[in-house]
C-alpha cells in the first residue's frame, strides 16, 4: 500500500497495477525498474525500461531526457510513472512523459510489487515442520530442530523459489520445499533400498540457502553471494555449520546428506558432483519435477486465460507447450 505523502491531505494507494494497463489509456502509478538499458537511434538515445509490480512486468521507454534519467534507474528502485499505454510489436508498452524518484519516506509497501504464493507461507511451514517430524534418525531430527533455531528459518519460509522459472513469489521456497519433500517421498515408496530419513532430510535442506541467494525486497533478484557462490554450495555451508554445532554426528551420515545436497542439480556442471546415491537420484528428479510442474501450470494457466490452446514459445525449453483444446478465455 503507498501510504499517505508529505502535504497531501488524503491517502495516496497504488491503485494501477501492470495487469490493469489498457493500450490508449494514461498511466500515474508506482513501479519497481526490473531492467533498463539506454539505447540508440537516428535521433539520439533512448530509455529502454522493464517496469514491474506483483501482477507483472510491461516493457517502458522515455525519449525525453534519457541519458540524465539513465543513471538514477536503479535495478530495484520504484518510482512513480506518468504517461500512457501504447503498443510495440503487439504488447503493451509504456511511454513514460515523466519519471519521479524522489518519493517521501514511508511512501511505498513492498508487499505492492512482490508476488505471493498461493497459500499462506506460515501454513506451509507448519505442515512442513509437520513432515520433518516424521523423521526417526535422532541426528537428523536434532540437525531439523537446529535449523529452527537458525536466523535463516525466518528468511527460509519468506524467500522465492527462484527469481523467474519456478515458484518465483514470496513464500515460494517454502512451497517448493514441502512439494519436493513429498514427492520424494512418494518416489521412495516403490523402492524400500531408498533411506527415507536421509532422503528426506536432505529434501528439507537442499534449497534452504535459496534465502541468502535471493534478495525480496520491492523485486526478487540474485544478492552478491548468491552470484557468487549460489544456493548448493551455501546450503551446504550452513547445514555443515550446524553439524558442527551437534557433538559427535556421524561423518558417514553427514557425508551422505551434504553429498544429496550438492548433487541435487543433476549431472556435472550443473552441480559440484554428480549424484552416486539412491537418496540423491531420488532429490534430483524430485526436484526437477517440482520446478517443472509449477513452471507448466503457470504458462499453460496463462495460455487458458487467453483462450490459447498454445503457450507462447518458452526459450528456456526451447519449445510451446499444450494447453488444451481452445476455450473461452477466463473471466476476472
């Protein structure tokens, strides 16, 4: 919510949102800059912006005064925008008359630019606590109690999934968690050699470092370390911290549960080693389904709003995905 600014007498709400935006209709809202890039044409440069809030993303440009405004569009930053709809090569695009970022304090409420997940991330949090009581390796559990513990617990059930493929929404890595954990364990029923307790353990930890990895602030975006170092090998860190901190754990079963952990990517590069266990084969095809599954639904659910039977091409795949036969588009 914006709240109420400086010499204004009545409260001042973000009421436009991307998902309200109609081609010839004006523009006077509060967006987060995703992206902007300063560009080049016959008659000068031009500013080429990615606005966003949790209904979406619309492309924006600025003709006037580009390169002054350039170095103040901060990845990150909102700012209030004034202009109109237009159209370019059939989406929707802003043409921003004016960009202002110098918003009194107070102004802004996150929770207006950020996505949530579909069902309370305090709910998913107890039904996951829920399945780590399920554990019946005494270690194990006392590792699950010492995350509890841990300052990240809080940034873990708060923290996106990922920033653009799956679960990318607050409250998304304690989703995709509890959905890996379970679907694991579903894979671990047809094979009794799987140890359960070591495969889901590592399940609740693998992503755990997701909320290091990710800042979620006004948009979601990768923090230093998590660029730097990435969400396997952090996770790992903190777990082995927290072994530390248990007296005389097993060094094969932490061995075990750290090897999970790190291969849960699948085959070299995409992981530090390639998975030599039950347990770790199991999290990794878990994983992916989990990841692949919340993808799928939002393109294919994008598509059936539109009456498509089609997504549009996904360059990440590499391919359209089917929806259906064609039906009316959704009403809302």
């Amino acid at each position: 919510m914006v709240k109420k600014r400086q010499g204004e007498g009545t409260d001042r709400v973000k009421s436009t949102y991307v998902s309200d935006l109609e081609v010839g209709r004006p523009v006077d809202g509060y967006f987060v800059i995703s992206r902007a890039t300063l560009r080049s044409y016959s008659g000068g440069q031009f500013l080429s912006l990615r606005l966003a809030d949790r209904t979406g993303k619309v492309d924006g440009v600025v003709w006037d005064g580009a390169e002054a405004l350039y170095p103040r569009c901060l990845v990150g930053r909102p700012a209030r925008v004034v202009g109109r709809v237009g159209q370019y090569q059939g989406n929707p695009q802003v043409v921003v008359d004016k960009l202002l970022f110098d918003l009194p304090e107070g102004e802004i409420d996150p929770a207006d630019f950020l996505p949530t997940a579909p069902v309370d991330p305090e709910e998913t949090a107890r039904e996951l606590g829920a399945l780590a009581e399920t554990l019946e390796d005494a270690w194990l559990a006392a590792l699950w109690a010492k995350f509890r513990e841990d300052p990240l617990w809080e940034a873990f059930c708060r923290a996106p999934g990922g920033k653009l493929w799956h679960h990318g929404y607050v409250g998304g890595l304690v989703e995709h968690t509890l959905s890996v954990c379970r679907c694991a364990l579903r894979i671990a029923e047809g094979y009794p050699e799987v140890d359960r307790d070591v495969l889901l353990a590592a399940a609740l930890f693998h992503d755990i470092s997701k909320a290091e990895e990710l800042r979620c602030d006004t948009m979601i975006d990768y923090t230093d370390e998590g660029r730097l170092i990435g969400h396997l090998v952090l996770s790992a860190m903190r777990i082995e911290r927290l072994i530390g901190e248990i007296p005389d754990f097993p060094a094969t079963l932490r061995n075990r549960l750290l090897h999970c952990m790190l291969a849960h990517h699948g085959e070299a590069p995409g992981s530090p080693v390639n998975g030599m266990t039950r347990e770790a084969l199991v999290l990794h095809h878990a994983d992916v389904v989990d990841a692949h599954m919340n993808a799928y639904n939002r393109e294919i659910g994008r598509a059936e709003a539109a009456g498509r039977p089609w997504t549009d091409y996904i360059h990440l795949l590499g391919r359209y995905l089917y929806a259906g036969e064609c039906i009316e588009p959704t009403q809302g």
